[in-house]
C-alpha cells in the first residue's frame, strides 16, 4: 500500500467518547421542547437557535461521514439572566444507507472538561465556537477524515436523503436522541449563507491517472479506499503483500459480488463531489468525480453492464491498489503524531507527492487496467490498457501536467488545494519560490521536510 498502514477509519463515535458526560434525558427534552415550539410558530430555525454552525465531513472507505453542528439556543427560549446554552450534535451516516449513531453534548460537557476520551486539552473557560472548532479538530484527527464548514440548507439535504434511504430499506430511527437531532435539520433558515445549496459542476474528466491518483492521496481522502473489504478477504495488513493479477482480480470480484458495496461506490463519488463543492476553488476536482460516476448510474445497481463499467472504473482500481505494497522504495517520511489518522493521511499525502516528483508515475508494483473515464455517450472503455503502457507520445504533457497539479506553486505542498481558504493565491516560498501552501500553518507543517531542498535560487 506504501508506507503507512490504512486500517479501518473509525468514523462511528459512540456513547463511550463521551465517558461520564452528563447527557441526561433533560438535555433532550429542553431541546425537543423547542423544537416543538417551532413546529407550531413555523419560523426560521434563527428564531430558536441564535446562532448554528455546521461542519461536514469526507467519507471513508465504508461511505461513512460525520455532521458535526453547533446549535447555540435563543435568549428567548432560555429563561431571562440565564448562561447561554448551546449543544453540540454528531450524526454519523453512511453515503449510501443509514444513520450509524448519532450524539448530542451539552455545553457543560466542554466546559467541564469531562469528555475524557477525546484530547480536548485546550483549557477551561473558552467560548463554545472555540470548544466547537477543537471538538471538530480531535475527530478529524481521530477519523481521518476532513471537514468543512457548511451551510444548513446542505446538512438538511443531507439528513433527508438519508431518511429517504432509511425509509426505502424499511430502517427505523432509535431512541429520542436521535430523533430529535434529525429534527434539528427540518427547518428552514433566513440566512443568506445558510440558505445556499451545493451547485455541482459539469463532469469533466481529469487530464490523466496518476493526477486521480494523488487527489485520492490527499489527507482528506485517506481512508478513501477498499481496505476494510480486502482485510475480510486476504486477512492481511496494509503493505504486507504486493499485488499481482490472482490479487487484482480476486479483490475486483469481491468488491463486485457484492450489490451493496457496488451501490456504495457511485454514493462516495457522489459525496466526494459536493463535499470539493464546500470550497470554492474545488470545482475541478468536483468535477472529475463526477465525470467518473457517470458510467457507473446508467444502469441499476446489479445489472452486467454496472458491474462492468465498476470493473474498469480507474477509482475502485486505485483504491484496490492502496491496499497492497506499491514497492515505492524508500524515501524520507515527514510524519505528525500529534494529528492522529489526518498526520498519517499529511504524511501519505507528501510521500507520494515526492514519489511522483521523483518518478513521474504510479508506484511500480501498482496493476492498473482501466484509465480515465470516456464520455458517457461515447464507446465503452476497454479496460485493456495499464499505466505502463501510457501512450509514450503523451509524456512530455505529463510531465508538465503532474508538475502543473500536484508539485510546486499551483497547489499546496501538504493538502493539495489550488486556492488559500478565502479564495485567493497561495502563499509561496519566499527563500525558493518553487512550493507553495494554503495557510501559514501548512507553510510550518512542511518546513521540517521542505528545509532539506529549499533553496535560495
């Protein structure tokens, strides 16, 4: 697989994150209480809550993602000189199924200190926005996954479709808690950033493999992959062997036997895409998810020609080969273990980076036999192409294409975003000017590893 182990992301919290936390029943019904007030006033949520924020998340390689929200009440529902009441809410759900768990957490749990699972050392007596942000952080961390900030309007379409999904599959909601965070999301909002909904690009395809091949290597993607499935099959760890043809296609017919994992992947392509969607600058890599969706939702989940089109989908064979040792040699590890699963995902991320920097390919023991997706209406793809047979006149395009995308001043050296957080240019090395970050903590994340070749050109 390279050169850290992806294990199953544990994109679930449960109760247990939350030992000793005081999340009684008065909690929940303090909260339904004012939901049903606004059943009956029928006004905006801002009416109820004064303020909310939402962060959604990348899923893994189960389709799992996380909405974290926080939901600050409205003086005029609390009683008069009292504190300022917030909660903070999780709901896990699956891209294509239902809702694995959901949590509710008072502010109380973060103001006295008493969520003792999760490292939310960052002291007593701050703000719930700033209990918010490092509560999101920890679970990036602990799930590999990464948020974004999103509007309600989104978060309810996504609450929604899932009960959709859960009321086609006969699936009930269970308990009062998570009933009544579901309810959160049917209402409607009067702000002008939270009444905003995803606009997905045009599918487009992206300009060859071995660019799809680092976007699914950036951190948010990291557990954006088949190992858990494979893991079942091989009953092996990540890197332990290195993939062959009987490897390749025992991992394609295993994926592929399955309708509930062949409907999961269009599901994740689809999320992957409105999730690039949340910042501005991503309309491109939204774009190329979309692109190779495309063939897999012509025909029912089941059908020959899905599970044909899933066969040669150049996704579902690069995340296969993330499992397996890609024999890429050794090369310096820049590595963050304060960050938990998102440092492993940084530090994949800058290993491959390198790697295509040095070789200009994919790893050497990777089996590949699809490429881009074709149009929809054109012919079929073959499927009988490899990445080592990459048309030779093409290189020089390459070159220039991975150097352009993935390598120097059009991207961040450790995330790979194109834009900085409010649109505009990177920030470049001002000692070399030949790399270039996000923010100026990506800038300090990269100078450990960046320093050795940093040069006063």
């Amino acid at each position: 697989m390279g050169k850290k182990s992806r294990k199953k992301s544990d994109s679930k919290l449960s109760n247990s994150d939350r030992k000793n936390a005081p999340i009684t029943k008065s909690v929940v019904t303090y909260v339904s209480n004012c939901l049903k007030l606004a059943d009956e006033e029928k006004l905006p949520i801002e009416n109820y809550f004064s303020r909310h924020r939402h962060s959604v998340s990348s899923c893994d390689g189960d389709g799992a993602f996380n909405l974290i929200s926080l939901f600050v009440l409205s003086p005029r529902i609390t009683s008069p000189g009292a504190p300022e009441l917030s909660v903070v809410t999780t709901i896990c759900m699956r891209v294509h199924d239902n809702i694995r768990t959901t949590m509710i957490l008072p502010s109380d749990c973060f103001q006295d200190g008493m969520l003792q699972a999760l490292p939310l050392d960052i002291g007593s007596g701050k703000t719930m926005d700033e209990y918010y942000d490092a509560y999101v952080e920890t679970i990036r961390n602990t799930t590999g996954t990464g948020f974004r900030k999103a509007p309600y309007a989104h978060c309810k379409k996504l609450v929604n479709e899932c009960l959709l999904r859960m009321k086609a599959k006969k699936k009930v909601l269970v308990g009062t808690e998570e009933r009544t965070i579901v309810r959160l999301f049917g209402l409607e909002s009067e702000d002008t950033f939270h009444q905003q909904q995803i606009q997905l690009p045009q599918p487009a395809p992206a300009p060859d493999i071995e660019t799809l091949w680092l976007v699914l290597n950036r951190p948010e993607h990291y557990f954006f992959h088949v190992s858990s499935d494979l893991h079942d099959l091989f009953g092996i760890d990540c890197g332990e062997k290195v993939i062959n043809e009987e490897y390749f296609e025992r991992s394609l017919d295993c994926i592929l036997e399955d309708e509930y994992r062949q409907e999961r992947l269009p599901a994740m392509l689809n999320h992957a895409a409105n999730w690039h969607m949340l910042e501005p600058r991503e309309e491109e890599v939204a774009s190329w998810f979309l692109w190779e969706r495309q063939p897999l939702v012509l025909n029912p989940i089941g059908h020959p020609e899905t599970v044909d089109a899933m066969r040669n989908s150049i996704i579902l064979q690069l995340t296969i080969n993330k499992f397996f040792d890609g024999q890429t040699g050794d090369l310096l590890l820049c590595t963050f273990p304060g960050k938990g699963n998102w440092g492993q995902g940084v530090t994949n991320y800058l290993f491959y980076t390198k790697h295509m920097t040095l070789t200009g390919r994919l790893p050497p023991a990777f089996i590949v036999t699809a490429s881009v997706a074709k149009g929809v209406g054109a012919a079929s793809n073959s499927g009988n192409s490899s990445s080592e047979n990459v048309d030779r006149n093409a290189s020089t395009d390459l070159e220039r294409t991975i150097r352009k995308l993935t390598i120097k001043k059009s991207s961040c050296a450790v995330c790979g975003v194109t834009r900085t957080p409010n649109g505009g240019r990177l920030l470049v090395c001002s000692r070399c000017e030949s790399v270039a970050y996000c923010c100026a903590e990506h800038q300090k994340i990269h100078w450990k590893w960046h320093k050795q070749e940093c040069t006063l050109e």
